[in-house]
C-alpha cells in the first residue's frame, strides 16, 4: 500500500497546501480519498496517472474535499479515461454529480468537446457510479474493504460526514477521519490501523481565539484531543492532516485567516507547538502532512 497526501490544507486558498485529498494503491489499484482543490494536478506531480482512480470516496460535501472532482473527470475523460469512476459519498452526492455534467455546470463544455469522435468513444465516463454512503460496509473489490461510520462534523440534517477505513487484500489498513470533532464512533472504526490519518485542523491557541470570537469550535480536532484520541486507536503511525493554514508565511493567507486567529501567532513555529501538544497524551510515530508526502506501508 502506498498512501500520498495530495492536499493538506483547510478551506482557504494556500499556495503552499492544496485542500484535502488521499491518493492510495494497492497492488495496480488506484484509489482516492476526497478529491478537494488541486487533486489532479498533484496526482500529475507525483507521477500518478489520475486516469487510473477508478474509485473515490468523498468524506463529506464541504467545497474543499470536492471541489476538484469536476476537474478530475472532464480532464480524465479527455485523457482517455477507460471507465467512468465508482464514487460514494454521503446523501446529497448524486445531486452534486447530477449538477456538473449532462445537463449541469459543464454542459456546454461537454458538448463542444464531445463533437470530436474521439471524445464520443469514452463519453460513458461522465456518468459516474454513484453510491451514498451509509456507515457500515461502503465498498469491496478484490484488492480492498472500505468501511464507514458518522462523525461529527456539521449537523447530520445539513449533511452526513463520513471517517473511513481501508483495510487490504495485503493486510494493511488505513483510516481517514474526514473532518470531524473527536468522535467515539471513528475511535472504534480505526482501532488498531496500520494507518491513522486525523484531522488537526486549528492549534490550542486559534480555538480559544475562535470561542472568544464566536466563531465555529465545536466541528475540529484540536491537537490536545487528537494525542487523546490516537492514544485509544493505538496505530501503528499517526499522521495529522487538514492544517487551518496557521503555519503560513504567506501574507494574504494570514489575512484570510485573521478571522480565526490573531496574524501574529501564524507562522511555521505553531507546527512544533502542535508536535508538543498531540504528544501530551500520544507516544506513538507521529507525522504532520505536507502536500506530496509519500508513506509506503
């Protein structure tokens, strides 16, 4: 199994991290976990043919976990993409695909394109298999087993959010928790993974300036409660992920941000001060993701 973390980053734009997506294989199997900004692109980068990602699973529908899905397809398709994708995500996802292709956003796209014979042949490939997410078994091929559960996100109504777990026709496992605040449920999903990547999305410092702020704290993980939680999962490597942009030195990023946090904490320095707080209460390998980072398992 080989996992790359194509984008790390929250919602705002970040030159320096691309929003949230996994790429992993397993064997000559290419899947994909969320599909936000820059997926594809990033996939071109570390020399993966995104023409072979026949299967995403998206997390939620939050902009910055699906945004680059339109991208990925139509420029899939024009690659000559083989077979159209499995997709599964949560209820609201079939209205999302619905809405971008035939008759949706890129119609006009698809129809200029689509008057070379070329395009014709594979024109099947805009029309994605997808399935809704429920928790329990979401997906099984020869090479893997995906299961799901809730987390908690934003409110169920609104949207369901999902954390999965990849577990190999090799032995190996990984699980993903989306977004999410700390979650009982995901805690007994990735018991035990080879793998846990987490969100870790505001340091100790910003939440307290949102909760004075009154701005959203309920819908994270801060790095405290994330050394609690992979504590009780017991991976055999954590790997945080999904930085709110708070290690930025670019400062237009740090102007976006200031909603969140004041500007003059933001800076490379708040990633050793998450290191020092997830390791309060975890022991184990720790990593903290940058865009293009490569874990062989």
């Amino acid at each position: 199994m080989r996992v790359v973390m194509l984008g790390t980053g929250a919602a705002v734009p970040d030159p320096n991290r691309g929003h949230s997506a996994i790429h992993i294989a397993v064997r000559d199997q290419n899947y994909m976990f969320d599909c936000g900004h820059g997926a594809t692109l990033q996939m071109v980068k570390a020399y993966i043919d995104p023409t072979l990602v026949n299967t995403v699973f998206l997390s939620h529908l939050h902009y910055d976990h699906i945004a680059d899905f339109a991208y990925f397809l139509i420029s899939t398709w024009m690659c000559n993409r083989e077979k159209p994708p499995v997709v599964v995500g949560p209820e609201g996802t079939r209205h999302f695909v619905d809405h971008l292709f035939k008759g949706g956003a890129f119609a006009k796209d698809i129809e200029a394109r689509a008057q070379y014979p070329n395009r014709v042949k594979n024109i099947d490939v805009l029309r994605p298999d997808v399935r809704v997410c429920e928790p329990g078994l979401v997906f099984e091929d020869d090479y893997v087993k995906v299961t799901a559960c809730y987390v908690e996100h934003i409110p169920r109504e609104i949207s369901p959010c999902f954390g999965l777990r990849m577990d190999t026709v090799d032995g190996q496992s990984v699980a993903f928790s989306g977004d999410t605040s700390p979650c009982d449920r995901f805690i007994e999903l990735a018991k035990g993974v080879d793998l846990l990547i987490h969100e870790c999305t505001f340091p100790e410092e910003a939440l307290e300036f949102r909760a004075k702020a009154g701005v959203g704290t309920w819908s994270h993980t801060s790095p405290v409660e994330l050394g609690k939680l992979a504590t009780k999962v017991n991976p055999k490597e954590l790997v945080a992920t999904h930085f709110g942009h708070y290690d930025t030195t670019n400062p237009i990023t740090k102007k976006f941000m200031s909603i969140h946090m004041p500007e003059e904490i933001i800076g490379p320095h708040q990633l050793e001060n998450v290191v020092a707080d997830i390791k309060q209460n975890y022991s184990g390998p720790l990593r903290l993701a940058h865009d293009l980072m490569r874990i062989d398992l």
